[in-house]
C-alpha cells in the first residue's frame, strides 16, 4: 500500500525539572485531598497475602479499588505478600544511590492510586532526592496549594455573587415593561365613547283612540 497505517509514537521528551515538579505536584494533591497515610515501617517476616490483607484492614483499606504501597528500599518479601491483591501497587522511594534495585514509583502512579500507604522514611527519601535544586519543597508546596485553592474558593463566590446581582436588578425592569403595556390599554379604554341606551319607543295608544272616534 501507498499510504499505509504506521504506527504513531505519542511519547513526549521531558526534562528532569519538569519530571521532578510533576512527581510533586501529584504527591501534594494527594496530600491535599487526605488520601496518604503515613506509617513507620511496612515489615513482614514471611510472604503471607494475609498478612497484607491485615495491614490493608488495620487502615481501612480493604475495599479500596486501587492502593500505591511505597516503601523505603525494595523489599522481596513485601512485593510477595501484596503480588496476589490486584488492587496493590508496590513501590520504592527514590534513591541516588547506584547499583540499587528499586522500583521507584512513577507521577501516574500517585494520580491513579484512590489510596496512599508510605513509610516515613520513603517520605523523607522523596524529598531530599526530588524536592531539591528547582523542585520545591513538599511543605511549601503543600501550603502553596491551600492558598491557591483558598482563592479559587473566594473567586468561585465572588462570581456567583456577580451573577445573582443582574438577576435581582431585573425584576423591576419587568415590573416597567408590564406598567407600560398596560398604560395604553387604560388610555384607550378613557378614550373610547360610553356606549348610548337604547331608546325605548313608546306604544302606540293615540292612534287606536283616534280611529274609534272617527
């Protein structure tokens, strides 16, 4: 074929610094919206589903659609006990380090996940490796963005204040537009002439008499 259908790459270059700020921005909207719980450590001495399904339980989380497990260094036993869940994501924090495995998490992780589990030392972990140079700091961006939703909330109001004012200021201009349409009606029916009684014609008496004297 001539024209024939090729396939399309759709992927998008983008540098460190936009990376890093994106990775924030999703873990600070998260933040934001209650949806990360913060633990001390994620241990568990043998790869049991069950004892992933208590630790879900302990936090309410058993019924949730989708859950981003992050902790601090991969750990084999942790990624066995969360495998046989479907709703679980398991991931590491990010690390400078070289020769390390992990599997750090990426910014559609945080996005889609409904619900955050991360230990405080992954937590740390993410701010000093992608919170650092450019990138802002997870505590200044996290009350950057309550003042930027604080504004959106006032300008939301402010605008629904504007909107209802003409709707009030109308009432009386159909108040006007009904007096005006009503004043010619009233003006014509003054004009119109009262409508004459009719004339009732008296019987005719004199003429019978007239004819019985003749």
């Amino acid at each position: 074929m001539a024209f024939a259908v090729k396939p399309r790459d759709y992927e998008k270059k983008m540098n460190r610094k936009e990376r890093r700020a994106a990775i924030m921005g999703a873990i600070n909207a998260q933040v934001i919206a209650g949806n990360v719980i913060v633990v001390d450590k994620i241990n568990f001495a043998t790869p049991k589903t069950k004892d992933a399904i208590a630790l879900l339980t302990t936090h309410g989380l058993q019924d949730t659609r989708r859950v981003l497990v992050v902790t601090t260094a991969y750990d084999e036993v942790a990624c066995k006990c969360f495998r046989n869940l479907g709703n679980v994501v398991v991931r590491t924090a990010p690390t400078n380090e070289a020769n390390v495995k992990t599997v750090a998490f990426s910014t559609r992780d945080f996005l889609v996940a409904h619900k955050i589990i991360i230990t405080a030392d992954a937590l740390k972990a993410v701010e000093a490796v992608w919170a650092t140079g450019e990138a802002k700091d997870l505590k200044t961006a996290r009350v950057e963005a309550k003042q930027i939703a604080t504004k959106a909330v006032k300008a939301e109001k402010a605008a629904k204040a504007e909107a209802a004012k003409p709707t009030k200021a109308k009432a009386p201009a159909k108040a006007k537009a009904e007096k005006a349409e009503k004043a010619p009606v009233a003006e014509k029916a003054e004009k119109a002439p009262a409508a004459e009684a009719p004339v009732k014609k008296a019987p005719a008496k004199k003429k019978k008499s007239e004819e019985a004297e003749g």
